[in-house]
C-alpha cells in the first residue's frame, strides 16, 4: 500500500475530511451550548381569564432551562400545561432569542360531580371556580356524552326560559334533569329530543299555568306526563298532564 501514491492520497484526504466534520461537530455543540445564545424574550399569547402574571412567571424561573437552541421545548410545554386553567400550550422559538408561548385555557362548562369542572369540550379538569355553574353526573368515562347532552337540553330549554342546574345520565344511558325553580324531569333513555321537545310545546299552555308549581314531571309516558305537585303523589297515568 506504501507504493500506492494515489491510495495515500485518499486515505489522507479521508482523515482531513473526517477530522473536518469532527471539528464542526464539536464547534456546532460549543455554539449550541454557548451562554451566549439564552432566551431573552418570552412572549405569552392567548385570552387569559385564570392564568395570571404570577404562575408564569413561576414557570420562567423554575422550569425553563437551556439556550434557545438547547431548550427542551416538550418539557418545557408540560410545565405551562400544569397550571390548573391552561388546557394547551404552542411553543415556537423565534430568531435570535425569542420563546413564544401561546396558551388556551380551558372554557368551564359545569362541575363534574364534586371532584371537577368540564370544559365545554366535555374533558374534565382540575381547578377551582366561583361561578354558579351545574352540575352534570354520570359514569365514569361519560364526561362528553354528558356535556353533549347538557348543551342539548340547555338549548331546548331556552324557548321556555328555564334552564337545567343538574343533569345525571344513568348507567343505563337514562336521562335525569333538575331545571332551575326545583322542577325535575325525568326523561328515559328513549326518544330523549323528542320527549323534551314535547314539553317544551305543552310548558306554556298548560304546566306554566298550575296554581302551584310542579316538582316532578315524568316524560317517559308516550302521550303524556306524569306530575307530581309539593306533598303529593304522583298524577295516575290516566290523569297525567297531555
């Protein structure tokens, strides 16, 4: 091979390229990890109704870690997704020195049971709210089913101005709604719209006219309701509301 002068030649050019793209390597992570490349700016985006000054602040100091070219960007998402109202977060940097973060919050739609709220994408969460928001039960796993429901029955219910303070859906998939005023009515599990909307059309002729208010209303009757007034039993099938 010593007597190859070409063969000599390649190897040589071989090592020197080598040796080239070692050095660029090593001069690229000596610029990546520099000081003198950190995040001077972060620029927060979004409509924040929860998420205040102070709990980004928080999460700048103590989780954001590295140089704009080093920072862990899923880490560093997690972190801001932590905050009890922040339901997801866009990092993007921007040349030389910017982070920007754009943050939705979650839109609380009601409380789940007593151990959370709902968005009104129907995903629970984890906070703490002062607003007079229903309540919405149901299996566990249902939470959208539920909201879903929820925003169907709130929206029949408008014509009639009342609206649904607590909604349970049962294991069963049967529906169960306490309206504002204390009036509960029971719908079923079948032709759910349709029981509602039947209702809805007798409401103002007729159950909005009682001389005392009713406090229970079965609408699982296929021509009729069943009423039940304070301190009495419930209105015979033979006698019900049509």
């Amino acid at each position: 091979m010593w007597d190859k002068p070409q063969l000599l030649n390649w190897l040589a050019n071989l090592l020197i390229g080598f040796s080239s793209l070692l050095f660029l390597y090593a001069a690229v992570l000596v610029v990546v990890h520099s000081p003198l490349f950190p995040v001077r700016q972060i620029k927060v985006e979004g409509s924040l109704s929860h998420v205040t000054r102070e709990q980004l602040r928080y999460i700048v100091k103590n989780e954001l870690r590295g140089t704009f070219f080093t920072l862990d960007l899923n880490k560093t998402r997690a972190a801001f997704e932590k905050l009890p109202w922040v339901r997801q977060v866009t990092l993007r940097r921007r040349w030389p020195d910017r982070l920007d973060v754009t943050i939705e919050e979650h839109v609380a739609l009601a409380r789940w049971g007593s151990v959370g709220l709902l968005n009104t994408l129907g995903e629970r969460f984890d906070a703490a709210s002062n607003d007079a928001l229903p309540v919405l039960e149901g299996p566990e796993g249902s939470e959208a089913e539920v909201a879903k429901g929820y925003m169907a029955f709130r929206d029949q219910l408008a014509g009639i101005a009342r609206k649904p303070s607590r909604v349970w859906l049962s294991a069963r998939r049967a529906w169960r709604l306490e309206l504002d005023r204390n009036l509960t009515l029971e719908i079923g599990r079948d032709n759910v719209e349709g029981r509602l909307a039947r209702f809805v059309e007798a409401y103002p002729r007729s159950l909005a006219n009682l001389a005392t208010p009713a406090q229970y209303i079965d609408l699982r009757y296929p021509n009729g309701f069943a009423v039940r007034m304070p301190n009495t039993n419930p209105t015979k099938p033979g006698g019900k509301v049509t």
